[in-house]
C-alpha cells in the first residue's frame, strides 16, 4: 500500500508531457532537466533515466510533436471547399503550437512536419484534375500562403503600438473618395476572415471557378 505522501510514478510520458506544456509557454530555450524536474516535482535522475540528455529529450519531443500534428482531415463537398478546410487547419496548428513548430524548424524537420498537410493537397487537387507541375504549384502555392499569413499575424501581434494608426491614416480623401473602403481600412483587422477570403480566392484561381 502506498504512504500517505507516496508520489504517483512517474512515466516516459509524463515527462514529455511536462516537458512539452514547457515548450509551449517560455519557448525551447527554457527547457532545462532542472527546470522538468521541478515542473515535475522530481528528481532530474529521473528524468535522465526515462528520457536520457537533453538531446535525447528534445529529439523525443519533435517526435511527439510531428505525431500530434498527424494528418489533417479535408471537410468540404468540392475539391476547393476540401482544399480551403486544409489550409485553414494548417494554419490553426502553426497558430496553436508556435514554440514546438520553431523546435521542429530548427532541428532540421520542418518539410516533414508539413508532409500531411501536402499529402491531403495532392489528393485534393488530383480530384480536381490538376497533374504534374501545376498540382505541384498548387500544392506549394496554398502552403506559402499558409505560412506567409502566420508570419505576417505573428509579426502584427509583437509590433509596437502604430502612431498614427490605420484608424487616424485611412480617411475617405485618402481612399479616393470611397468612404466605405476607408471605414473598412480604419477597423480592425480579421485574420482568420481574411485569411479565408485569400486561400478562397487562391483556390478559385487555382483550380478555376468550377472546382
């Protein structure tokens, strides 16, 4: 029977994990065996004896990342509605796990880690009768887009307040007289709906408007 103070045991994945809710909130750099074991409330000889040195451990978390991220699932009626529904999930995963994707990235895995992702796009725009060279322009077109937007998102998102901002820029003379275009300029922005509307229109010139 276990002591009143007796700890849980503590298993292979337990310490991944820990080591992972890590990653994702201070980055990489902050994964330390000192720093996982008391995230832990552990000894760090435990942690050596089920994950090995810290290359081992961070070589084991990739592994697990690339395992979570699986396969994307395309949703849709068309080849253009499943093509869209891929993009947009490839891009809520690069959103969701910034601190594991730049792990990945820099441990020389990232075309595996978008492997998935290209897989559903190749079936996608076979369906819609794209081969060879513009398949594969296609297929690289919607993940460029993807990755470009996340860029662009997370860039905004760490960017000092603007003096003067798009509100204070954007007036109906400086919109050519087109007062709605300037009301529309000067609110905030959408990412999510603007990325939809770009990937749509992408997909739509892509694979044409009858995809």
């Amino acid at each position: 029977m276990k002591g009143k103070g007796t700890r849980p045991r503590l298993g292979r994945e337990d310490v991944l994990a820990a080591a992972e809710r890590l990653v994702m909130r201070h980055g990489p750099r902050a994964l330390t065996m000192r720093g996982l074991a008391d995230e832990l409330g552990a000894a760090v000889t435990s942690i050596y004896w089920h994950v090995g040195n810290r290359e081992a451990l961070l070589d084991a978390l990739v592994e697990r990342t690339l395992a979570d991220l699986g396969e994307i699932r395309p949703a849709g009626r068309t080849p253009a509605q499943r093509v869209v529904s891929v993009a947009r999930a490839l891009r809520r995963q690069l959103l969701d796990h910034p601190h594991l994707i730049a792990m990945v990235h820099e441990r020389g895995l990232t075309e595996r880690m978008f492997l998935p992702a290209q897989r559903a796009l190749v079936h996608e725009v076979h369906e819609a009768g794209l081969r060879g060279v513009r398949a594969a322009d296609a297929v690289r077109a919607v993940q460029v887009l993807v990755v470009g937007h996340v860029l662009v998102e997370r860039n905004r998102e760490r960017a000092p307040a603007q003096r003067p901002g798009e509100e204070e820029l954007w007036t109906a003379r400086a919109a050519q007289g087109d007062g709605a275009l300037a009301r529309a300029l000067a609110g905030p922005l959408d990412p999510e709906a603007l990325f939809t509307t770009s990937v749509k229109a992408l997909v739509t010139g892509l694979l044409g408007p009858g995809a």
